[in-house]
C-alpha cells in the first residue's frame, strides 16, 4: 500500500470544480463547530487546474452579452454547466475565474468552511485525475 503524504496550500490557490454546487451554509453548522475545535483533520483532495475558461458573446436579444465558459463543460453544442453571463464585456473580463493552480475533487464543505472561517492554509493531497476519475468520484457522492 502506498502512503500519501498531505501538503499544506494556501486557500488562495484553490478553487470548487467548475458545476459543483456551493454547500447551504445551513448544512455546514457542525463542520464548522468541528474545524473550530479541532482543525482540518481530512485533507482535501485536489487535482491541477485547467485554466482554460472561454469569454464567449451571446446571441442578440434577450441574451445578449458575454458568457464565461468552461471547455470541460462543453458537449458538442450543449453545455452541462450554468455559465456566468455578463451584460458588459468589460465585467465578464473582470469576472473571469482567476488562474489557480489546483480544483478541489473531495472536500467543497472543508473548503467552504476554511474560506469562511478565513483559513489561510489547508491540508490537500494532489491527485492525477481525469475528467472521467472525478466524474466517477462525483457520482459516489
């Protein structure tokens, strides 16, 4: 069996999975009791980033503006995630994800409570997966 040693990253390096609801804070109550008295105990589990997000313009009419796209999320000419829409291109440029270097896989709750509770650094194991490990893990959950 090989072990796997964590690693502590500055939260500002990390960023959810892209089509990854954010937790209701409602649900978190006891987690954050728990980091409080204890720390981050289960290191989160986090893969290199993609930084590849696409400003993309919309159609005319009613949704006429700038889209932020993520590739990933793109199947032909769907799209399985919400894109951010912009009415100005000037704010969708602003608004584009910032380049950080890993996406969480395992551990969005942690994650949430850690920006919260204004964390600077967290435990994380830096994982090679593939679109489809994370897909499969995803849907364990």
């Amino acid at each position: 069996m090989q072990s796997v040693l964590a690693e502590m990253v500055p939260l500002a390096e990390l960023r959810a999975l892209p089509a990854v609801p954010a937790p209701d804070p409602g649900s978190l109550k006891s987690l954050i009791a728990s980091i409080r008295r204890h720390g981050i105990l289960v290191p989160l589990v986090v893969r290199r980033a993609s930084n590849s997000h696409i400003l993309q313009p919309g159609r005319r009419g009613f949704l006429s503006g700038w889209f932020i796209l993520d590739p990933r999320l793109a199947e032909g000419d769907r799209y399985r995630g919400v894109p951010m829409f912009f009415p100005v291109r000037a704010s969708a440029e602003a608004a584009m994800p910032a380049d950080v270097p890993y996406e969480v896989v395992d551990g969005i709750k942690r994650l949430a409570v850690a920006r919260m509770r204004r964390i600077r650094q967290v435990p994380v194991v830096i994982a090679e997966l593939t679109d489809e490990d994370v897909a499969e893990l995803r849907a364990k959950k």
